[in-house]
C-alpha cells in the first residue's frame, strides 16, 4: 500500500496515515504493556470517566476495517472509571479473539448493560479442559497452536480486569 500511496486520492492517503499512526501507537502500547507485565509493575495512568460504548465503538470499527467483519454493538450510557488505554486494549482483544477463532460469517455481538461489557462469537468456544489455563501467559490450547497469536490477549485482558477491580469469566453461548 505504501508503495502505492501517492497513486491513492487524498482522503484515502489520509485514512491510511490515520491508520498507521493508530497502529504504531497501539503497538507502542502493547510493547509497554508486555515490559510491565515482565516486569511485575502496573502502569500509573489516571483513570478517568469513560462512556464503555465510546471505546465499544472505536475497537468495532477497527476491526472491521481491519478484517470486514461485521460487529453488531447493543450498549447502554453505562460509564466507568478507568485506564482508559488499557481498557481499550482488552476490549480490542476480546474481540481479535472472538475474529481469530470463529470462522463463521456471523457477526460479532458486543453487550454493555448495567456495567457488564460482553463479546460474543459463534466459534467453537474453549474446551473445558483449557478454561483454568485460558487466561495464563502464554497458554495455548492445542486445537488453536495453529492460528497466529502469542497466549498472551487474553491474560492482558485478566490483567487489566484485575487491575480495575472487575470480574472476569467464561460462558458458552447458546447456539
């Protein structure tokens, strides 16, 4: 793409430079995040009022740019305090989850109701044999060693929930 860039028209150049400056942040976070989870330490950004659909809304709309894939969002005015990069962070792979392991085309269902923010998927869900280990470090289970990722999502997730207070879990969904 950048090859091609200045074959592109100028709102696109724009959105691809958005883009990238989204993406490099993003990673720069990530790799802060992973040091500090090395580490043992916890980052010290203010936590502050945040709209749950308001960060709902930029992760949909990052992933499907990212992927087309469809994200149905069904949110309340619930609010929150907290981190607000690392809130982003683990509702954005809650749902790189639910995209890498459900190869259907349903849509991805995202709920915030009454301070309850859920992600759900039509995949094959997580063999009840790996559901203590999910959200450890590294662990993988065996049925998903094939599809690209470190194991280490889902333990930021438990983190981030962790550090905020809140409650972590789960379920299957029905169908």
């Amino acid at each position: 793409l950048l090859k091609r860039f200045t074959e592109l028209n100028p709102e696109v150049q724009q959105r691809v430079v958005a883009d990238l400056q989204g993406e490099s942040a993003e990673l720069a976070t990530l790799v802060t995040e992973l040091l500090e989870a090395a580490a043992g330490v916890s980052s010290s950004a203010e936590h502050q009022l945040i709209v749950l659909a308001d960060v709902v809304e930029r992760v949909a709309a990052r992933a499907n740019r990212r992927t087309g894939r469809r994200i149905n969002i069904d949110a309340d005015d619930t609010t929150v305090l907290a981190d607000a990069a690392a809130l982003e962070r683990a509702v954005w792979n809650l749902v790189d989850n639910a995209i890498k392991f459900d190869d259907s085309d349903a849509a991805i269902d995202i709920h915030v109701h009454d301070r309850e923010l859920s992600v759900a998927d039509r995949g094959p869900g997580v063999p009840a044999a790996d559901r203590e280990q999910i959200f450890d470090r590294f662990y993988r289970p065996v049925e998903s060693r094939g599809v690209p990722g470190s194991g280490l999502g889902l333990s930021i997730v438990r983190d981030v929930t962790a550090a905020h207070g809140a409650e972590l879990w789960l379920t299957d969904r029905e169908g």
